[in-house]
C-alpha cells in the first residue's frame, strides 16, 4: 500500500534547482527513511534475542573457531 502526499515548494525553489533535481532529492530522502526503518525493525528483532546466552548460537560460534582458528594463531 502506498500513500500520496502533496507538499508544497516555493515556485522561486523550484525555478532555481528544478523540478527534476527537487523529485531527485526527495525519492533520496524515501531511500534514506526505508533504510532506517529497516535498521529499526533489526534493532528491535536483535534486542528481543540474547545471543550470548544462546546455546545454539555459542555452539556456532564455537564451531565456526575450531574451524577457522589455524588462520590467528601463531605457530
């Protein structure tokens, strides 16, 4: 679903930058606010997991040291 606003641009605004560059800007800020819902709704999904006490995920990380370890340790 999408909604329609109407906004209102002083004509001297648009005359100077133009309406392509002003709808340019504008489709750039929607981007910009899809990506922070985004990053909010990861936030919030990660805040309701504890990770770190996570068993399942202890053991991956666990297994995915073991596998990976000769390339840090120094011999």
């Amino acid at each position: 679903m999408t909604t329609q606003l109407t906004i209102t641009i002083e004509e001297s605004l648009l005359n100077r930058i133009g309406k392509a560059e002003v709808e340019k800007s504008l489709e750039e800020w929607i981007t910009q606010l899809q990506l922070r819902a985004a990053a909010k709704e990861i936030l919030e999904d990660m805040s309701e997991n504890d990770m770190v006490n996570d068993v399942r995920w202890q053991a991956a990380r666990e297994l995915a040291w073991q596998q990976e370890k000769s390339k840090y340790l120094v011999k």
